[in-house]
C-alpha cells in the first residue's frame, strides 16, 4: 500500500474517533440547560461546529489531504475549551465570572469521556500535522 494512502487512512480513523467521541459527549450535554448559559452555550456551539467540520474533514482527506488536514486542526482547536470545561470548570469560573445556576462541587473533575477525547485531538493535531509536513513534498 502507498505510503500517503496509509497516512490518509490512519487521518480519516483519527477523525472518525475524534467525531465520535465529541458526539457521546455532546449527546451528553445537549438536553440540558448547559447550552443555554453565557459561557457553557458558546462551548457548546463550537464543539457542534467542530463536529461538522470533522465530518468535512474525512470527505475531504480522500481527495484533498492537506485541505483535510487543515480543517481537523480547526476542528480540533474548537474542541480543545470544550473539554477543558468538562474537566476542570473551577478555573473557568474563576476567568469567566458570574452567575451560574449549578454550584461548582470540584474545581477539576474526572471525566473518563472528555480525557479520551483530549487524547484523541492530541493523536489528529500529531497526524494532521505529520500529513501536512509529509505530503508537502
């Protein structure tokens, strides 16, 4: 098998994986009144924004890699507040002030999901980068 159609492969897996988790996690969040708040309904919105454009992503990598790439580095980086909230709000409340209708219990929270959808941007942002660096050539 070709080397750049290895790494288009290994790319559309990483972004499925990202996709599906923020799709487990948001599925999580999206009845409740967490898309409604000031702050917690602008990360809710860039995390549904960053699952579209993971989707467009994957159709992309097949014909434009690099384009493909580029976009699920976006995508990613809109994720990234998304899942920092889920995990550690307390540093959140202390930079965003102001009314919250649930009380804050822990500062920073285990969140099994949001921890594996932080590894799985850290694996897309590696192979993104790895594919735009290898296939500049």
């Amino acid at each position: 098998m070709e080397k750049h159609n290895l790494q288009k492969i290994w790319q559309v897996v990483a972004f499925l994986a990202c996709e599906g988790v923020l799709w487990v996690r948001l599925g999580d969040f999206g009845g409740s009144e967490f898309i409604g708040g000031r702050l917690t309904g602008k990360l809710f919105a860039m995390a549904e924004l960053a699952s579209m454009l993971f989707i467009l992503a994957v159709l992309m990598t097949s014909f434009f890699p690099r384009i493909g790439a580029v976009i699920a580095l976006a995508a990613s980086l809109l994720c990234v507040p998304f899942y920092r909230y889920v995990i550690m709000p307390g540093p959140y409340r202390q930079i965003f002030r102001g009314q919250y209708s649930v009380p804050l219990g822990k500062p920073i929270v285990w969140n099994t999901w949001a921890a594996l959808g932080m590894l799985s941007l850290t694996v897309v942002g590696a192979l993104s980068v790895r594919g735009l660096l290898k296939l500049r050539g």
